[in-house]
C-alpha cells in the first residue's frame, strides 16, 4: 500500500494568486486547513501501530444446540458470547477465523483504527482535488 501525496504547486497564499476574488479567499482558507489536517494524518499513517491484524473484528452470541440450554429458550433464549471472530476475504469468500485471547482482538482493533485513518486521508484528498478543480474552471472561464 502506498499513498500519494498532494504534489501540486501551493504558494504562501494556498495555491491561491493575488488579487483574488472573495470565494478564492474562502477556498484558499479551506484548501490550508484541509492541509494541515492532511499533513497531520500523513505523519500519523507513516508510523503505523505495531503488530496490526489485518480484517474487521465480528462479536456473536451463538447457541449451542443442547435441548435444556437456556440459549435454546423459545422466549428470551441466553445465547453464549461473546465469540469473536475475525473477519478476512479469500479468493472472493468470506473467511472467519476464531479469536481465542485479547491480544489478537486489540491487534485486530488498531488495524481496523488504522484503515480508518487510510480512508479519511483519502476523504482529504478527494475535497482537496475538488477545490482545485473548481478554482481552475473558474479561472479558465475568466471569474
């Protein structure tokens, strides 16, 4: 996995030039700030945790098919759980695997933390190219 960062040109001014109307004022202001979270974000997912698992972890409550079980109760049944399970993608199949100990769980959290992270510096990327594109319509079409 890699990342590409922003290597547009960005003055002092944001990227913005001088003598600019009021919305490119604005935009410049939301372009430097989504920098700054972005920047921010970048040095955070360059130094991931350690010992990350990748996949999404599952809790369930199952029951155990003993006839006198309380779990197997028409009314009110007390499943047993929590069960955690780790869930992967295999050649186009969903894979769960048992998480027996809280080590793997917390493991498993701080990949899932971690591919979050990923998914919000995407998020940036994509409002900062959408700001770039739209100061650019607008120059090219002499606003």
């Amino acid at each position: 996995m890699y990342f590409v960062r922003n290597t547009s040109k960005i003055d002092g001014n944001g990227g913005c030039m001088t003598k600019t109307p009021e919305w490119l004022s604005q935009c410049r202001g939301e372009l430097v700030a989504l920098r700054k979270q972005q920047d921010a974000l970048y040095q955070r997912l360059m130094n991931p945790p350690p010992d990350m698992k990748a996949g999404s972890l599952s809790l369930q409550y199952k029951r155990c098919g003993k006839a006198t079980c309380k779990c197997m109760r028409a009314e009110n049944p007390e499943k047993h759980g929590p069960y955690y399970y780790l869930i992967t993608h295999k050649s186009g199949k969903t894979v769960l695997r048992y998480v027996k100990n809280q080590e793997d769980r917390e493991a498993i959290q701080r990949y899932e933390a971690y591919e979050s992270q990923i998914k919000e510096y995407q998020a940036l990327q994509k409002k900062m190219i959408e700001l770039f594109t739209s100061i650019q319509e607008r120059r090219s079409h002499g606003r």
